[in-house]
C-alpha cells in the first residue's frame, strides 16, 4: 500500500515535471530577474532606492486600483446574470452561446481596442448617432470613463467563464430542494447560488483585476495619454525618454505586492476548500 | 461610420495581405550602379537582420514601386530578415536588452549620438558603401556623428504643425497656437517628452538642447499650462483623428504630413516661423553585427539612386540623396515644407543632440508629473 502510493507520487512528479520545468523557466526565474533589478543600481549594487523612489507615484498607483477595482465590479454585475442564465440554457444551446461569449476574444486584443477609438470619438458613431436626435456631441473619448469601459470589454469574457464553470456544477437537486422548502426566485440566487459560486467569483474577480490593474494599451489608447496607469508608468521606464529598467523593475515588484496583498484578502472570503485555481 | 467600416475591413484584408504572395523575384529589375560588387555573397545562404521604423522602406505594396528587400535579395543572393520598431527608445532598450541580432539599424540623430558614446555602433568602411558620394553636403559631418563615421544619412525631415483648414483660419502659424483656448480640446500633442519639451523650449526662447534644470522645469511648466487644451497625447493615432476630423491641430513630422496631406484635403502643414527641430534618420551597424560586409552592401544598396527614389516616394520623408532630389517633381521641391530654403535651415532648425543621463532622467520625471497631474 505503502509502496503504491510512493508510486503514485513518483508517477504524479513525472507527469508534472514539464510545466515545473517550463514553470522555472519562465516564470521563477523572470521573477527572480525582477527581483534582482529591482534592488539593484545599474552597476549591480544593492540598493533601495528604486524601491523608495516608486512612493512619489502613489497618485498613479491610487488611479489603476481605483479604475481595475471599477471595472472589475461592472464585470461581476454584467457577468453574473450571464453566467446564471446560461447554466439554465437547454444543453445543446450550451456551446454555441459559450462560443458567443468568448467570441470578442477571438479579434485582436488592440484591434478590439482600437475600434472603440472610433466608436467614442467626436464624430463617432456614438456622438453621430446622438447628433441625429439632438445631443451631444459628447466628450466620450479620452477619459477615465472610456478607459473603464475599455477594460470591461476586454476582460468580461475572463468573468463570465470562471463564473459559469463554477455554476454549471451547482446540483439542481440543490436548488429544488430550496425551493421546496418556500425559497422563491430571488431567495434562491442569494442564499444559495450565490455562497456556492464563490471560488467562480474570486477567480473570476482576479483575472479580471490583475490584467485590469497592469494595463496600459487601454489607457494610451482610450485615456488619451493623460490617465497614466501603473502600466504606462513601467513602460516609460523601459521605453521612455530614459532607459531605466532599475525603476521599471521596482515598479513592477511593488505592483505585484499589492496584487498579492488584495488577492490573499480577497481569498479570505473563499474559506471553501474546493478553490478554482487559476 | 464608413470610417469604421473601412478601418475593419482593411484589418481583415491586411491579414489576407501578409500571408500573399512574397517571393522574390528570379533577377533584379532594377538598374545597379556596380552589379559585380553585389555578386560577393551570391549562393552562400546569407542572411541579415534589418531593424527598421514601422511602414519606412518600400514594400511593393503600391503599384509601380518596388518591393526593396526582394530587390536586394535577387540582386545579392542575401536573404532579408526584417522587423520594425515605432521608438528611437524601443530600438535602444532591444539593443540594450541583449539578444538583439541586428545588421543594420535606422536610428535618429540623437539616438545614434547616444549609441556612439556608449560604444554601440561599428565604424563604417567607406570603400564598401561607394555610393555615399551621393549624400547632400548639408548632412556631412553631423553634430551627431563626426564626418558620418558611423552613420549614413537615410531620411531627414522637420517637425512642423498639421492643422484642419475647416477649423483654423489663422493664416500665420506658429507654435504658440497649441496653446491657445480658442482650440481647447482640439489639440492632440506628441506622446513622447522629447518632442514634447522641444516645442515648449522654442516658445520660452531657449536651446532644443538644454540641460539646464531650471530651463527644463519652466518648459515642464509650459506644458502643464497646456494640458486641459490638449484632447490627447498621442503619436502615430495622429493619422486617425486628424483624418476623422477629431482635432483641429497637432504637432507632428513633415514626412508623415505629406502623406496624411495626399489622403484629406483639408490638411494642411506648416513650418513655424519662430524655428523647430530638424531631424535625420541614419542607416548604423550595431557593433554586434557579425556580417558587417553584407550589411554595408545592404547600406550601399539603400543608396542606389532607383532604390533610394523608391523608398523616397513610398515613405514621404525629404531624402538627403542628391541623385533623387534632382529627380524629384517641381511640386514637391516647392511645396513649402519638404525642402524648406538652406537660410531657414541653417538658422531655424536645431538637431537633437544626445542629452546627459541626468538631464534624460529629469525630462522624464517631469514629463511623468505632468502627464499625471491633474
């Protein structure tokens, strides 16, 4: 039995050792490599002071959470309902609609963005359409709103998956059985569907957050350069006026305390231990 | 709306496009100066890696001009590995990264300047490229580069404002525009601090050059003062949204305005009397190259005065050849902004120059601030 089980691990480690490899090769080790420049000047030397300069950001660190965090929550309001309905679609509808769903993922991810621009401009479909029944023309284009609205196009496929699959395993027996016991519709969503969906809502919660928070496509494009996120500001570091990959690497390793610091709370309301892990 | 629907199409057809037809042809069209010399590397499986702007060589993509790299391959036997990239700053973190395995690279004036200082770029040898005899005497000998020691002249331009002739009436001008509130919320600027700051030193009166701090700070402040007049800060969507009529003004480079120019009627282009910033992009070698023979062939081949007329008319940038500006049409010689007169040249424009890490690192800590204030 003893003998069996060592197999089994043996066997387990085996069958794991590519993505462990691939795992060290291109994530550990990049990690390490951030890590390493960012406590280091570009002579090598250990320093702090990378880490100490990122503080005179804090306003542009405070506008990528604020605005991730934004979009983040309209994906969750738009997704939920989604996600519900499709699990109570008729089977063979099931995957054609989850095919819709993920349809927008299918163009470029900045063609996708790129095409807003012209929906939001000025002279826009949006503001022409506005034009015809006496409004606007709206300033759409070039603010925080668009940029909110660019990351909730984006990323609202990455909600609505890890919400259904989450869902789709809900026994209906479960719910019948609320609602034999006097639940009606809306009692059965919140005290029922709702706490057994959770590991699908901080899944999907983080992949939304996290690409949301590091973005900066979006912002150039639909901010119109003025919305710096945490994103422009590491790829100034690299291709701005100055070449400063020190900064750049500190940025990126502070960036990533605060995503690790908001996902552990998050994770606190996810006692269950049946997580979806991404 | 048509807009948009063209925009889709075109980016489902560019698909279809790259994967087409690409093949070299079996010889050369093209008339070449010293066909024997191209001969040097012919069946030796030879390849190069050619690091370029986005959209800055001929590519056959217009009818009746040439594909430039097929050429260079029919005519050498080389094969032509090209990339591009859209920064001066991309080109130098790349190279700067490691791993970069480039043979020729077309930075501008500045960038070559900081790449010689800290030892990036190979000196040339003159007897491989005969061709440079074809360089205009005003882009001998650079600020940037001693007697072009490492660097050979590719394209040069100035920078100079687009505007919307629908929007602007204003007849005479001059920088001081952007920042005037009649125009609030239809200027877009330039997105990157260099170009950016330039425009506020030309207004305060004070070098394209400085690294100076305080000057540096009061042009940051300049800026600051325009930022709510400014719809966007933004590079290449410039051709977009002064193409949609989104903006009415926008500081932006010449040879990109006369292509923008060909396609809307309602633009136009103008050169401020006050001065502005000249600039060259140069063919280089990085000194990791380890086929610099073939890459000062490629350099050579790029000076052929057919192939150099090409890629003149293709990209829209003046040339600094002499052989195709003689061929150039009478329209573009005089269209005011192309080829501004030797005295506006000599004594308005300035080239960028390589400026101090300290004084780099102030501009873009500046620039920072003021593209995240509120």
């Amino acid at each position: 039995m003893n003998q069996n089980k060592k197999g089994n691990g043996m066997l387990s480690y085996l069958t794991a050792s590519p993505y462990i490899l691939w795992m060290i090769i291109f994530i550990i080790v990049p990690l390490a490599m951030v890590a390493y420049f960012a406590f280091t000047d570009s002579n090598g030397q250990f320093t702090f002071e990378y880490i100490k300069s990122v503080g005179q950001y804090t306003n542009i660190f405070i506008r990528s959470i604020w605005l991730a965090a934004i979009a983040t929550i309209i994906c969750f309001l738009l997704a939920y309902p989604v996600a519900y309905i499709l699990t109570r679609l008729d089977k063979n509808i099931h995957s054609t609609m989850i095919m819709l769903v993920t349809l927008p993922i299918w163009m470029n991810f900045l063609l996708r963005t790129y095409a807003w621009m012209t929906l939001l401009g000025n002279n826009g479909i949006i503001n022409s359409i506005l034009g015809f029944i006496g409004l606007g023309p709206y300033k759409l284009l070039n603010t925080q709103g668009a940029v909110v609205l660019g990351m909730v196009y984006n990323y609202l496929p990455y909600m609505i998956l890890p919400l259904y699959t989450v869902m789709i395993k809900i026994d209906k027996s479960i719910l019948e059985a609320a609602q034999d016991l006097g639940c009606n519709g809306a009692q059965v969503i919140f005290r029922v569907v709702l706490p057994l969906s959770v590991p699908g809502i901080t899944s999907g919660i983080t992949m939304v957050f996290v690409p949301a928070i590091s973005t900066f496509i979006i912002s150039r494009m639909l901010g119109g350069g003025s919305n710096l996120l945490i994103g422009d500001l590491i790829e100034m570091q690299f291709l701005g006026n100055s070449y400063n990959p020190n900064l750049g690497a500190a940025i990126s390793l502070i960036l990533m305390v605060i995503v690790l610091i908001i996902m552990t709370v998050m994770n606190q309301f996810d006692g269950d231990d049946d997580k979806v892990l991404i | 709306m048509k807009k948009t629907i063209i925009f889709l199409t075109c980016a489902i057809t560019a698909v279809s496009l790259f994967s087409g037809c690409n093949s070299a042809p079996e010889t050369s069209s093209i008339t070449l100066s010293d066909p024997e010399y191209y001969q040097k590397f012919k069946d030796q499986d030879m390849s190069i890696n050619v690091y370029n702007w986005g959209e800055y060589i001929a590519d056959g993509s217009e009818d009746g001009i040439i594909d430039v790299n097929a050429e260079f391959e029919a005519a050498t036997g080389i094969k032509v590995n090209y990339t591009t990239y859209a920064t001066n700053e991309e080109l130098y973190a790349k190279m700067k990264g490691g791993g970069a395995d480039y043979d020729i690279i077309i930075p501008s004036d500045y960038m070559i300047a900081r790449m010689i200082k800290e030892d990036m770029l190979m000196p040339l040898d003159y007897d491989l490229i005969p061709n440079s005899k074809y360089v205009m005497d005003t882009f001998q000998n650079p600020i940037y580069d001693e007697n072009n020691a490492h660097s050979v002249p590719y394209t040069w331009g100035t920078v100079g404002i687009i505007y919307n002739k629908n929007l602007v009436d204003e007849t005479n001008i001059d920088w001081d525009i952007l920042w005037d509130e009649k125009y609030a919320d239809q200027i877009l600027m330039f997105d990157n601090p260099r170009d950016a700051f330039a425009i506020a030193e030309i207004i305060l009166g004070y070098s394209l050059n400085t690294e100076d701090p305080d000057e540096l700070r009061a042009a940051a402040e300049k800026l600051k003062e325009q930022k709510s007049l400014v719809q966007a800060y933004v590079m290449d969507e410039i051709f977009d949204k002064m193409g949609a009529e989104e903006a009415a003004l926008a500081p932006y480079y010449a040879g990109d305005a006369v292509t923008l120019m060909a396609d809307y009627d309602f633009l136009g282009f103008a050169v401020p009397e006050s001065g502005t910033n000249r600039f060259v992009d140069a063919m280089c070698i990085p000194k990791t190259s380890q086929k610099a023979e073939a890459a000062h062939m490629y350099i050579n081949f790029l000076m052929e005065p057919e192939v150099a007329l090409a890629n003149c008319e293709y990209i829209g940038y003046s040339t600094p050849h002499t052989a195709v500006y003689e061929q150039l049409d009478d329209e573009v010689k005089n269209d005011g902004f192309s080829y501004p007169s030797d005295e506006y040249l000599e004594e308005k424009t300035t080239l960028f120059v390589n400026l101090s890490d300290e004084a780099n690192q102030l501009m873009q800590d500046l620039w920072t601030e003021m593209k995240s204030s509120n």
